[in-house]
C-alpha cells in the first residue's frame, strides 16, 4: 500500500473562534501543527502518496509543506542548521497533492473526490484534526499490517466507556484473537442500552477501493450530509469488513478539551519539558 487520503476540509466550529482564519489543522501540539503529525502517521506506515482534502481558507496547510526558500537562506545565513535540516524535512516528508472539496458535504462526500488519485488501490484514510499516540507501532501501520493478512477493508477500533457509545459509529463484530474483529453491523450514535459493542471507530481506516461506488450510492443521511458510515453500511452487504482494537490513543484536537489535555501529555513525552511541566503541574491549586 502506498497512498493516503487526509480529508482537511471540514469547517472546525467547535473550535471557534480560532478556526475563523486558521485552519484546525494547524493548531500545534508544542511545536508542530495537528496535520504534520498525521503526515508523518501515514509516512510511518510506508505511504508517501498523500492527498489532503482542503476546502477555502486552508491554505496554510500547503504553505506548511512547501518549501520557504527566504526563511531557509536567512536560517542558513545564520548557522541555524538544525532548524534548517527540520523544516527540509517536512518538505521531503512525502507527495503531498491537493484536492479542495467544493462544498462541505460531510465526510463521505470529501473522500469521494479521492476517486481519481486512489484509481484501484487499497488506501487509508486518516482524519486530518486527529492525532494518535502508541507505545508499540503507529496506528495506520497497525492497520496496514491487518490488511495484508486479510486482504479487506479494516477499519481502527477504540473501546470507550459505555455512557460514551452515542457519540461514536458503534461496531458489532466477531473475534477469534479478540483484537480483529469481522464487522457484521455499524450502529451510528446509539444509546448505551442499544449499543451492541463499546468498540468506536477510530479516525483510521483502510478500504479498498469499492468504497468509492457505495459512496456514490449513498444518499444525504444525518446532518443532511453524505456519512462516511453510510457508505461503509453498503459495502458491509457485499464486501467483508474487519475492525482492529488499535494499540494506541486517539487526540481529537478539533475538541477543546482533547487538545488541552493533549498538549500537557505532548509535553510531558518531550525530556526538555518534562521535569519543568511535571513540577508545575503539581503546584496548582485546584478548587
Ligand atoms: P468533523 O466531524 O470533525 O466536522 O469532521 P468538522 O466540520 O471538521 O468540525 P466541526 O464539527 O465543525 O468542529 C471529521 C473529519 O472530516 C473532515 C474534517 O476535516 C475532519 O477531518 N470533513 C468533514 C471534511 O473534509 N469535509 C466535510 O464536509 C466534513
């Protein structure tokens, strides 16, 4: 497998006021923004075809991994070598391609205007405000591994606290090793008591490409847009589809909370913040 497709289109309300001029995928995490995190994701998983799906205002993404010929001679100038050699990297990262995603349509309709660049091969998809951590081998990697024993589409699972099912698309499932499971249902939003599983899906997914045909199959659904969901609830009937209790976590940073919280555990990973971050969060007064 070797291509990615990283929908960036959508609007970030819930992080108003920032995303107003700012796209959500810039916010950082310490030092770098949410999307280079999910480059150098999919990277790690050995797909250095990407295409990221924009929308009006976004053009900081672009100008993030293209090459700042000014700001490298004046680094350059100055000795700042390191720093240089940090920001080459991130042009070198990979072919990144655009596509901009007309009119907000919802997720399913991004991803369709990944058809062409995909053609008829398998590809992930990693959501462009999402961030996941591991302490074995990154998440899309661990997606990419399971396809290639079942050659089918494999969507990542997260296990939530029950009360948190109607949040999520729930999935129910089969397992013999009781971290891949062979999807039979995906149940969108429902109530703890409805809930077949607490198993979430997790912002990563890999599909081969008859994704693209239930897409164009799938009417406008919740929200009045076109779901990713929906769409993968068509290919269910006809295609097998797996789901993998991923090793990792997931940071949501088109969510508040998630990026507060994960910007202090950012923070405690890096040895020249930890110590400092560590001590100065045991000094606050919580009332
Ligand atoms: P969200 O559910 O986070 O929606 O999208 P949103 O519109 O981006 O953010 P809020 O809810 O207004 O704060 C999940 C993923 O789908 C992409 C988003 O960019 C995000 O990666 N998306 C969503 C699109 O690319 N296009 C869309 O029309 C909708």
């Amino acid at each position: 497998m070797r291509k990615a497709v990283i929908p960036a289109a959508g609007f970030g309300t819930r992080f108003l006021p920032f995303t107003k001029a700012v796209p959500k995928e810039m916010i950082p995490l310490i030092d770098k923004p949410v999307i280079q995190y999910v480059v150098e994701e999919a990277v790690a998983a050995g797909l250095t075809e990407i295409l990221i799906i924009i929308s009006g205002g976004k053009m900081a993404i672009q100008d993030h991994f293209n090459p700042e010929f000014a700001l490298e001679q004046r680094l350059e100038k100055s000795g700042k070598t390191a720093l240089l050699e940090e920001l080459r990297a991130i042009n070198r990262l990979a072919n990144i391609h655009y596509v901009y995603q007309q009119e907000l349509n919802g997720l399913g309709d991004a991803v369709s205007y990944a058809e062409c660049f995909v053609g008829d091969e398998p590809f992930a998809i990693l959501l462009g405000d999402t961030v996941t951590s591991s302490d074995t081998m990154p998440v899309t990697a661990q997606l990419v591994k399971a396809y290639e024993k079942v050659n089918a589409s494999v969507v990542a699972l997260e296990e939530v606290p029950w009360e948190k099912t109607s949040r999520y698309g729930v999935i129910s499932g089969k397992t013999d090793d009781g971290s891949l499971y062979k999807v039979d249902k995906f149940v969108e939003k429902p109530a703890p008591a409805e809930a077949p599983s607490n198993l979430v899906i997790a912002s990563r997914y890999v599909f081969t490409p008859s994704i693209f045909e239930c897409l164009k199959k799938t009417p406008r659904g919740k929200g009045n847009e076109i779901q990713l969901t929906d769409a993968m609830l068509l290919m269910l009937q006809n295609h097998p589809m797996y789901g993998l209790k991923v090793n990792g976590k997931r940071h949501d940073i088109g969510n508040k909370l998630d990026f507060i919280k994960s910007t202090v555990e950012f923070a405690l990973q890096r040895p020249e913040f930890k110590t400092q971050i560590a001590e100065w969060l045991k000094t606050l007064k919580l009332d």
